[in-house]
C-alpha cells in the first residue's frame, strides 16, 4: 500500500484497516449455520479423516486441509474460522489495486478500495466460514498473473489451487479453452492442461460423491434469471434479500419496480460488457471474455436442470471479471461524470452494511425453533432428525442449556452430519423410531419439504406436532399411557 499523493496519510492501509475491523466485528455478531458448522466439524478432523468424511458431501479438500492448520492456531470455534476468510477477503484487495493500477480508473484507488470492501459478495462472504473467500482470493491473483506472468506454470499453479478449494472452478475450463483462440495466444492453452493434470488425483474422489448435495438447488432456467444474475452484481446487491435497500429482493416491494430496476441493471451491465470487448487493454478484454463465457456457462448447467447454487454462490464466479470491466470502461469517461456516480453508490453501499450488521445477530427460522423446543426436551432424549440439521440443532439447544441425544434418519447417514438427501424413508426405519416410543417420549425434527417427511408422518398418525418455523417443524410422539 501507497500512501497519498496529497500528503502522508496512507489512506489505503486506513481503508484496509477499516474493512478489517468492519468484517472482524461482523463475524462475531453472526451465529453460524448448517453449511459453517459443517465446516467446523470436518475441519476439525485429522488430515487423515477429511478426505474419506467428503464423500458425504461435495467437494474438494483445501480449504479444509487449510483450516485445519488455522484452528490449531486460532481455534475451531466459528468466529476464529470466519477470520480466515477475513483475512482472505482483505488480501484480495490487495491484489485488486494491483489489476486497478494496469487499468484507466476514472476514481482514486482508496475510493475504489472502499467500494471493493463493502460490495455485498464480499461482505457476506467475508463473514462465512466456507470455501466462497478463498476462491475469490485465488481467481484475484489468477488474474493477476494472467495479465502480467509471461510463465504458464504460475497461473496455471494458481488456478489447480482453485479447482481443490471449490468445484465451481470446474467452470473456468470453457473460459481457459477458448482464451487462446480468441487472444491468438497458444502459450495460454498451457494453463487448463497443467491444472487439469494437477487435479486428476482427486478426480475419482469427485465422482465418488453423492450427486444428493447439488440435486437438492436444482432451479428452472429462465431469461429472467440471466437479468437477475446480471443485476446482482451490482451494488444492490444478489438476488435474494441479504440487504435492507435492495429493491430485487424483498417480497413486499411492487412487482413492476423489481421487474423494471432488473431489466435496467440488466441492460446496463450488458452495456458495459459489450464496451469492456472491445477495450484497449488486454486485460480488460479478457475480464470481458471471462464474464460472458463463465457466466454463459453458469446459466448453461443450469439449463440442464443442475444448480450449482445459482445465481447466488455462482456470483462469485465472474464477479471479478465484472467489476475489472465496469471500471475500466467508466474511465472512458471524464471523472467529473464517475465522481458523482461513484459517491451514490458508495453512500447506498455504506448504508447497506449499516443495516445489515444488526441483523447478524438473529438466524431465522432455525433460530427460534430450539427456544420451542426446550420446554419438553430433557437432557438424554431421543431427538430424531430428518434432515441436514443435527449439526445446527445441537448447536442452538447447547446455547439453551438442552443437551438430547441426536439421531439421523436415515440411520445409515447417522455417521455423517453433513450433507444428503433422504429420497425414502424404508419400513425398517420408521419401526424403529416407533419402538424406541414405547420405552418413552421421542421427538422429531424435520422440514416439511423433505421427500421422506411425507412417508414419516403417514407411518406414525400419532405424532404430536409442538412448534413449526416456516417449513420446519418440531414434533413429539409418546409412549402409550400417561406422558410426562
């Protein structure tokens, strides 16, 4: 980091700074949910036990390896997790003001740095112990090198470390495959070959894994979801209603509004894109080329009845492409023009995250379900969950002083809290939850939605339904006679 043209002051370092105290603050106001204690709960593990407790869910083992080594030293606890994807976020700065310096910003770079920290992708992934900030971090310098290393073997580097954080860098091959043509450049085909060569280890690991983790988010395809995912990389935020001030996603907002501010950001982002094409700079028509074509791609698969958490966790994806592009074409233009622009959006962007923070402190529906619960639940009892909740549910009613003994239905998934889709629920099973009724009161935790909720309540009439959040609900069924 610089210091200011203008004096002594190194308002890059204070904005750092600034943003660090911000994302630090946020990740302990925020209670964890399923996906973060997941995350605790494997990398907690022994190295030996992280990979064979994956094939209970999806995906590749870096980031978990990487959190081993960081809890040893910060602790487990979801806090001290999140601060790692802190740390990643603030270095992905760091990085972002290297591209910015290659590149005809129309905004002085501290400005610009205060926006990168406070766009919604960021903030939010800044504060979750999962996968999402580091990826960012590594497509940051991926482009970094991609603009400036004459060596194949850094990128390439680079983005193999890419594929082992998260499998949606699996959609970077179309981008990698085409970039020698479209740049003339037959040096860059070096990068997908050497990375694809790094992660053909872990590939049989990959197909091993239940295709339960991904069915589960399949969406429609639709053309209104390429203008919602175009509009959620701008400041107003993705999609769904992580903020206050976005008009897109709230459900009380009038329909024509949402539907015409989406087709005007839409409009403009591809605008922008189109411009960004045909740039000077090769960097910026790369930037261009990425969006497009990993966007296209996201939307592709999606075509095809697979949601990779699209369009939320698939932002992250070309959110860099996006903001490189849009920057570098506003500097087309006089900064008497940007200047003002930028101040709005920095002003709605600070607002945002004003909002947002008190909000940390609540998880819903979850959250009040357990409060539900405690009134009947005992230390000792048999609380029967269908679905991915155990890890979540034990976490709320250790935190109301209730410490009942958990059990997944399915019982052969009881080993593994993570991930899964129960498709049926088998006679067998629903026996033996009704028997351990008759020795005393058992309890059930499922969601509503779940394809085996329907054959649990068929199997056994008698259950007592005792609270509901949303599509959740927590039941009891009772031994026969007097219950306690």
């Amino acid at each position: 980091m610089t210091a200011s043209r203008r004096g002594n002051v190194p308002w890059e370092g204070v904005v750092v700074a600034v943003a660090g105290v911000l994302y630090a603050g946020a990740a302990f106001l925020k209670p964890p949910w399923h996906d973060e204690l997941f995350t605790r709960w494997l990398c907690a593990r022994s190295f030996m036990d992280i990979v064979p407790a994956l094939k209970g869910d999806s995906g590749p083992p870096l980031h978990y390896f990487i959190l081993h080594l960081w809890g040893r030293i910060a602790g487990f606890e979801e806090p001290s997790l999140r601060l790692f994807s802190v740390l990643c976020i603030l270095l992905a700065g760091g990085v972002f003001v290297r591209i910015l310096r290659r590149i005809s910003a129309a905004l002085p770079i501290p400005a610009l740095l205060a926006l990168f920290y406070l766009f919604p992708l960021n903030l939010y992934y800044a504060v979750e112990a999962r996968a999402y900030a580091p990826l960012m971090l590594l497509l940051w310098i991926f482009l970094d090198l991609l603009f400036s290393s004459r060596r194949i073997w850094a990128p390439a580097l680079v983005f193999a470390l890419m594929l082992y954080t998260h499998n949606l860098a699996l959609l970077y091959f179309p981008l990698l495959l085409l970039l020698p043509i479209l740049l003339k450049d037959w040096k860059l085909l070096g990068v997908p070959i050497l990375a694809g060569a790094a992660y053909l280890p872990f590939l049989p690991s990959l197909l091993a894994q239940p295709r339960e983790s991904i069915l589960w988010m399949q969406e429609s395809f639709s053309a209104g979801r390429i203008m919602t995912f175009l509009s959620g990389m701008g400041p107003l935020g993705p999609p769904f209603p992580m903020f206050a001030l976005n008009p897109l996603g709230p459900e009380g907002s009038p329909t024509i509004l949402r539907a015409a501010l989406t087709v005007v950001v839409a409009c403009a982002a591809a605008a922008i894109v189109s411009a960004g094409l045909f740039h000077r700079d090769k960097s910026v028509r790369i930037c261009a080329i990425g969006f497009v074509v990993t966007g296209g791609a996201l939307m592709g698969i999606s075509a095809f009845g697979v949601n990779l958490y699209f369009p939320s966790r698939g932002e992250v994806l070309v959110f860099p492409f996006f903001l490189v592009t849009v920057l570098a074409v506003l500097g087309l233009f006089k900064p008497i023009i940007v200047r003002p622009f930028a101040a709005c959006i920095l002003l709605l962007l600070i607002a945002q995250a004003a909002l947002w923070l008190p909000g940390l402190s609540s998880q819903e529906p979850l959250g009040r379900i357990p409060d539900r619960m405690k009134p009947f639940l005992r230390d000792g009892d048999r609380l029967y969950v269908l679905g991915p909740w155990r890890l979540t549910l034990e976490y709320y009613l250790e935190r109301e002083g209730v410490h009942p003994e958990t059990l997944i239905l399915p019982r052969d998934q009881q080993a593994h809290p993570g991930w899964y889709w129960c498709r049926s629920l088998s006679p067998e099973e629903v026996k033996w939850a009704s028997k351990a009724s008759k020795e005393g009161p058992v309890f059930f935790f499922s969601d509503a939605l779940n394809p085996c909720d329907r054959a649990l309540r068929d199997a056994l009439p008698d259950m007592e339904i005792l609270g509901s959040s949303g599509p959740l609900y927590f039941a009891r069924l009772s031994p026969p006679g007097p219950s306690r």
